[in-house]
C-alpha cells in the first residue's frame, strides 16, 4: 500500500478490475428482487458538465447501495442521440451528423467511465441507430392502426429566407436565430399523435404518483388542464353559417361582448375579405402577450339575448383548445379586457362581488378605457374582476350565486336546446413532424393511386440516406436525395414518395426504458423481461423536463399497454429532481465574463483590471461559471468530484459550488487513507471482525468506537433510506472517521473494534466513493470486491447511549438541558430536573402543577 493518497492510479486500477470482471452486467433472477434505477439519458453535445456529474452520482449511490442490501439492480445508459445540434455542426464544419454525434458518444463515455459510474455498458442505446429507431417506426405505424396518429394542417415558426420550418428555441426575439429574418407563422400539414385520447386517464393516473414531488404532479395536472363547460352556437348575422363556441364560464355568457376567432378557423377565410390583414395577424398566432385582432366585418348572435356582438379574428385564441373560437367577456377575463381596451369594445359587468351586488343592477354597459362597473357606481374597473359573486343583468338568473348559477345555465341550455354540457382539456395532440434530417423518418409514402400508405413492417427501418447536402436552407435535406425520396407503393406496387418529416426527438426518449430491459441481442420488447424490470424504481433527472418528457413517457407506455406488450400504467414508480449546480459570476469591465481561472486575486489575468462577483447563478457556458469536470478529476480524482456533489446540498436543492468544499472532501478521503496506512500491518493480520475471547480487555475508548460505528451505521442507513439525504448521511460518517483518527488501540480485543470499525466505514463509504473503498478494502486483506459484501447492519442496543440529553421547560419554553442514564425511571428522572440550579432559581417557591417526561427528548414543568 502506498503511502500517499494517488486517486488517479487508485481509480483507473478498479474501473479496469469493475470491466474485466463484469460486475455489473445483470439478468433477470427470479428468485431476487429488482431494483431499477435510471438517471435521463445524456444528448452527446460533446462533453459531460457538473450537472451530468451530480445527477449521475446521486444515481450510482442508490444503484449500489440497494445492489449491497441484496437487490437485482438494473442500471443502464444509452445516448438521446437526435436533434438540431449535430445538424448545426453538418451545416457549419461540413461533418455527417452521424460522424458529429458518435464521436461525442465515444468521448462522453469515456468521462461517464472515468467517474466509476456503474452501468451496465451492455445495455447501451443510442437511438439515432437504425436498430432502436425501427421501433420508432414501429409503434407509430400500430397508432396508425388505431388512429392514434393522423395527419393535418398546423401553424409552424416559419424563416422565409431559410425555407425552413424553426423549433420555438431558434426564434429568439421573433428572428431567425440563423439569418435574422423575421419569423412568420405558416400552414403546413403536420403528423401528430392523438395524445388527447388519453387526457382522462393521464390526469387521472396523477394520482398514483405518490413517490412524485407535489410539484412535478402539478404541472402534469396543468398541463393536461381539465374544465368543464358548454359549448353552443353563436350563430352569424345574415348567413347560415354558426360559430361553436366553448366556455368554462356559462354564468357570464350575458356579458359577452365580442366573439373571437382562432386565425386558422374554417371562417376567417369566409368573413375577412382583407387577406393581407387576416395574414398579418396569423403571421401573430399564438403569441399570448401581445394581443392582435381584426374585425371581420360581421356580427354574431348570442343565444341567451339574441344580441348581436362584433366577430373578431384574434391571435390568442387557439384551434387546438376547446372549439377555436370563444365568446369574450371583458368585464370578467383579463385576457378579453385587454383585448377591449386595445379595440374600444364594450365591457358589460354581470358578476359582481357580493358586498356590490346590492347596490343596483342598472344594466350600464360603458366603453373602455374609463369604465364603471354596473351596480358599483364609483368604482371604475381598472381590470377584470375574474371571481365569484352575484348575477347581475342575466335576466331570469339574476341575484343567483355564480358557483350555483355556472351549473343552472348549463341545465337551460341543455332543455332549450341552445347546446350542451361537455368537458375539455388544455392538452393539446403532440406534434411530431419535424422538417430536419436528424430524426427518426415517419415511415409513410405517399402514391398518386393509394394515397398515404404506411410501410410494411418488414421493410423497417427506414433509414436515413448518406448522400445528403447541408446548407441551412431549402428544408429538410432529404427533399434533395432521390435514392431516398423514389420508391414503391406497398399496397399497389406502383411509384411513391416518401415522407421527408423526421419525428420530434421527444418519441425517441418516450420509451427508452423499455429497451433498456432486454440486451442488445434479443428482442427490444421481450414481455418477460419488461414484465420482470418495469416500472422503474427510481428515475432521476432535471425539473425541467417535468412536463413533456414525462407526460409522453406515460402516454407512451399506455399505448404500448393497449398493443398487448405490458401490463401496468405508470413507467416511474419514483422521481427524485435534482437540484442545478450554481456557481458565482466572474466579469471583466474590458473582457467580459470569465472563466474561474481567468481570475486572481480580485483581478483579471489578461489585464489587470479589477473583476467585478456577480451573483450565484446556474452553471453556463455562456457566462463562464463553470468548472471542467475533466479538469477537477484530473486534480482531485473522480471519489472526491463525487463525494462533493453529494455531500453540498441534498439531492432535490440546488448546489452552490465551493472550491474549499472540493478541498474539503478531498482532505477526508486522505483521512480515510492514512488511517488504513497507519494501522495497515495490524489490519492484515487480525482474525475476523470482533473476534475476542476477553471482553473484559476492551476499553471504554474502544466500546465508544463500537457505539459510535453501529450509530453511524443507523444514521447512513435511514439517511439514504429517507429521501436519499445523501449530505447528512456523509456527514455523519465524517463523525465517525474522526472517532477512528483518535483511537489508540490498547489490546488485541481494541485491535478488533478497530478492524470492524474501519471496514464498516469503508463499506457505507463506498456507494459515495467506490475506488478508494475498494482500494483500502483491499489493503486491509480482503478479497475484492468490496461489492460482494452486504450492507452493514446496526445493532440497537450496541448503538444506544449510555446517556442521553434531556431537554428542560418551564411553562413550555426551554430553560436547561441535563444529561441522565439511558432507561432511567420517569421518577427519576424528575427527581434529577428539580435538583438542577438553573431549574430551582426559576422555579423558587412557585407551586408545580404537573411534570410531564417525554422519553428520550425532554421535561415539561408546568407551574
């Protein structure tokens, strides 16, 4: 054993020993039961940063504790290997997307490997393979087959001097992030999957997530957004045509004003003659904050009054929500009121606050801006009042509490046959085309005899074509290969095109983890082994992907449970969302931001001048606070990188980096080698754990050590078991190495306390740090690996105190401490308060009620 700490040696020494042995290739085993543990699989951007390193090592402490506690453990890794940056890379160096993404995997690997991370590489995926995106292919041709997935036209962030459809994170400031040109909104048929099928159920599945964070559930709650309300027909003055419209809000349909309607519905073409107008306000869809109309010219009819409102074209109405076209009501919606504001509508009051309703119900409808709310005279309404209250001017409903009334309305609508009572949702069908090359082909063709026809799933996969150009512009570069592009029908045999929209990488990462339960070698959807890993146990990952990447998982796995291939609801039992890694600003008034070493001593290294801290912000490239995670392994070994990110913050806060703390987790670790050093001789040669045949030589020192050990072990334990406070579990252990570093063994009964302790601590060390831990286990005369070993367990009564410290109150506030022998009397224990000073100089002569002991923790004196 050397005697200096040499993490690099250490480590490469046991992830070559982890590989040659296979340690962690697993199979199904019956006859154990299975843990799966899962971190959100990387995008091979090029190199791992501090987030990968925490969110990856708080996964490989749970995989290998549970491992040691005697589970069959599932942990694998792949690559979410499509998207636009290997695109980018294509367009700008001239190198294949495919050439881009495979050297970054082999790169990232590397790092993921130097971490001593331990995945089952047999396992690995990368889903821009032919051989995972065939089932893509796959499971959307079975939702073809169930009409889950179709076809229509939708708006799309379109560049005009690109030809190319734009993802929402490329238009920055409504620009083409590539050229600057102003982004427009366009029509293009677009595949979707029907999502919405499964609205009830993913809402109602919810409600099983009990091991989700409250707020992860919440935002799947909203997303999806179930209301209730009623849709009817406003129909239009002077013409046959009806205008459906959805309203959650049926007790303010007497203060409609306006109707508004989405600029992709069937009648803006028909109403609005100005097409350049109607143009620039599609051009505008969607956009929320800034609110653009255009009257159409033509008036509807509300059904409750027969009076006829304005038709408005209205940018923020959405075809994809409830019918596309609602009734507004300003005086009542923000939304509407600021849209009356802009166009001089009028704002008509029928819900008003139950301390106003009584003030009269004049049927007062006003212009805006300078707006008096009816029945409050006085008072002009500066915005919306959205609340409940009291009917006023809605006729027969009059004076009717709003909560009742939205229920009341409904029923009249109903028995008058104006419409009906319906429920919808916010959740909208997902879109999946994407006009790129990078992605998944949607595996249709399209023949002039048959019309889209879906390929044989024989002739899966479709893959991507080589003899490709990158140019940024044009659209997908598959529309220029003709190899791809030519091919025959499968129904009729005659000439066909095929689709050039590849899939949004969101389906590639909506079932990974079902792939990951069988090897490379058998089938991707074995039922036994998908029935023997699923649900995963634990899955780990960022908060920001706890809408989409969730909600599509789920929705994924209940397809693929009505195809016949499995038998449960949810794919994550567990989610645990860490934190982000944060870091403080560094800027330069000459140079700008930079990077930590560019910094010293208050000053910039390129010009002297001095730096200005910011504040403590996520890590980013961008800013430059951020710190190479191959650097700090270089300098302090992958064990320490580790135990830092771990020991900083719990799991789900966020973690403000700290040099000293990096130093201060790498100090332990070489507290923890030269203990083993120091005694390293002794160890080697005593017999087994705690093996004496004179108890009466053990000393007090060593019988505190013994405690402390079983102590530590409890703690470790029930840290990790509640909510994975991996922070206070090592700071525990911290503890009890320094109880090593002071103990002085005097006999050879002290000498096997001290063996046990120190394996004990190397074990509950090793999920944070397992090279060291193998190394010193080692070192200490055991057989590696450490691995094999189980995970210690606490004995009660070994760990219990020999004294304890009992709190004091007077009159429930805190007045002393004292310390008393653990199972000491109630009577005693009292006897023991009355005499302590403190409690006798507050007490004096005052007559006691009543002492009250809580066992263990504290004395209640009530006077």
């Amino acid at each position: 054993m050397e005697e200096r700490y040499n993490p690099q040696s250490v480590e490469l020494k046991w992830q070559k020993y982890w590989a040659e042995k296979g340690l962690y290739r697993t199979d199904m085993d019956a006859a154990r039961e299975k843990f799966y543990c899962l971190e959100m699989f990387p995008y091979p951007s090029g190199k791992i940063h501090m987030g990968h390193v925490r969110n990856y090592a708080i996964g490989d402490v749970i995989a290998r504790w549970k491992s040691m506690r005697g589970y069959n453990v599932l942990h694998p890794m792949g690559w979410d290997a499509f998207g636009l940056p290997a695109e980018n890379a294509a367009i700008k160096q001239g190198v294949h997307p495919a050439q881009w993404t495979y050297e970054n995997i082999g790169y990232m690997k590397q790092q993921l490997q130097r971490m001593g991370l331990s995945y089952d590489w047999d396992r690995e995926v990368a889903t821009c393979s032919p051989e995972y995106y065939r089932w893509n292919q796959w499971f959307f041709l079975k939702m073809l087959e169930r009409n889950l997935a179709y076809k229509r036209s939708s708006f799309v962030n379109w560049c005009q001097s690109c030809t190319t459809v734009l993802a929402n994170e490329q238009v920055i400031n409504g620009k083409c992030w590539r050229c600057d040109s102003e982004v427009i909104q366009k029509e293009l048929e677009q595949w979707f999957f029907r999502i919405t099928h499964y609205a009830e159920e993913l809402l109602e599945g919810c409600e099983k997530l009990t091991g989700w964070p409250e707020n992860v559930v919440a935002m799947q709650k909203n997303w999806i957004g179930k209301s209730e309300g009623v849709e009817m027909d406003f129909s239009v003055d002077g013409q046959e045509e009806k205008i459906r419209i959805f309203t959650t809000r049926p007790d303010t349909l007497w203060g409609a004003t306006f109707v508004c309607i989405a600029p992709g519905h069937f009648l803006s073409e028909k109403l609005v003659a100005d097409k350049e107008k109607l143009n620039a306000v599609k051009a505008k869809y969607g956009e929320m904050e800034e609110k653009e109309g255009l009257f159409t010219g033509h008036y509807a009819v509300n059904p409750m009054n027969n009076e006829k409102i304005p038709i408005y074209v209205a940018n923020f109405v959405l075809m994809e929500y409830g019918t596309g076209a609602i009734m507004s009501v300003p005086a009542h919606d923000q939304r509407d009121f600021e849209f009356a504001k802009k166009y001089n509508l009028p704002i008509r009051v029928v819900i008003a606050p139950e301390n106003d309703a009584g003030n009269g119900r004049s049927g007062e409808t006003v212009k805006s801006p300078g707006l008096r709310v009816s029945g409050s005279p006085g008072h002009s309404l500066t915005e919306a009042y959205e609340g409940e209250g009291i009917l006023v001017n809605s006729g027969k409903f009059n004076g009717m509490r709003s909560e009742v009334a939205k229920k009341e309305i409904g029923i009249f609508i109903e028995e008058k046959g104006l419409g009906r009572r319906v429920i919808n949702y916010k959740l909208r069908d997902w879109g999946i085309s994407r006009q790129r090359y990078w992605g998944t082909p949607i595996p249709v063709v399209y023949c002039r005899k048959c019309g889209i026809v879906p390929v044989d799933d024989k002739d899966l996969p479709v893959v991507l074509p080589e003899d490709v150009k990158f140019t940024g512009k044009g659209g997908s570069p598959l529309l220029d290969s003709e190899d791809f592009l030519r091919t025959g029908c499968p129904r009729c045999g005659g000439e066909a095109r095929r689709e050039t929209d590849t899939m949004d990488t969101f389906v590639d990462s909506s079932w990974y983890f079902l792939r990951y339960c069988s090897k490379k070698d058998e089938d991707a959807l074995d039922k036994d082994n998908i029935a023997y890993w699923m649900p995963v146990d634990q899955y780990i990952g960022g908060v920001e992907h706890a809408v989409l990447h969730l909600l599509y998982s789920r929705f994924f796995t209940r397809v693929i449970r009505d195809i016949g291939i499995l038998d449960f609801d949810e794919p994550f039992t567990n989610l645990l969302t860490q934190g982000m890694v944060c870091m403080e600003t560094l800027k330069c008034p000459e140079h700008g931001w930079l990077f930590p070493e560019e910094a010293k001593d208050e000053k910039c290294v390129q010009c002297g001048r001095e730096i200005a801290r910011g504040r403590v912000e996520k890590m980013s490239k961008s800013k430059k606070n951020v710190v190479d995670p191959d650097h700090l392994i270089d300098r302090y070994g992958a064990d320490t990188s580790r135990l830092f990110s771990l020991f900083a913050a719990p799991p789900e806060k966020d973690l403000e980096w700290a040099d000293k703390g990096v130093e201060g987790a790498y100090r332990f670790l070489n507290r923890m080698w030269g203990i083993v050093y120091k005694n390293r001789d002794v160890l080697r040669v005593m017999r087994d754990r705690l093996e004496y045949t004179d108890s009466s030589r053990v000393t007090d020192h060593a019988l505190r050590l013994l405690r402390k050990t079983h102590q530590t072990i409890k703690r470790v334990s029930t840290d990790i078991e509640r909510e994975y406070h991996f922070n206070t579990a090592i700071a525990g252990l911290m503890e009890l190495v320094n109880e090593l570093s002071a103990f002085q063994p005097q006999s050879d009964e002290d000498r096997a306390v001290l063996k046990h302790s120190i394996e004990t601590a190397l074990l509950l060390l090793s999920p944070f740090s397992p090279h060291i831990a193998e190394e010193l286990w080692e070192a200490m005369g055991n057989e590696p690996s450490i691995f094999g070993q189980k995970w210690p367990q606490w004995d009660e009564e070994t760990a219990r105190e020999e004294e304890i410290e009992l709190v004091i109150q007077v009159n429930g506030k805190v007045r002393s401490k004292v310390m008393v022998p653990h199972g000491l009397a109630d009577e005693e224990i009292k006897q023991r308060t009355m005499n302590e000073p403190r409690i006798k100089e507050i007490l004096g002569d005052k007559t006691i009620r009543k002492i009250f002991v809580v066992k263990g923790k504290l004395v209640n004196i009530v006077m």
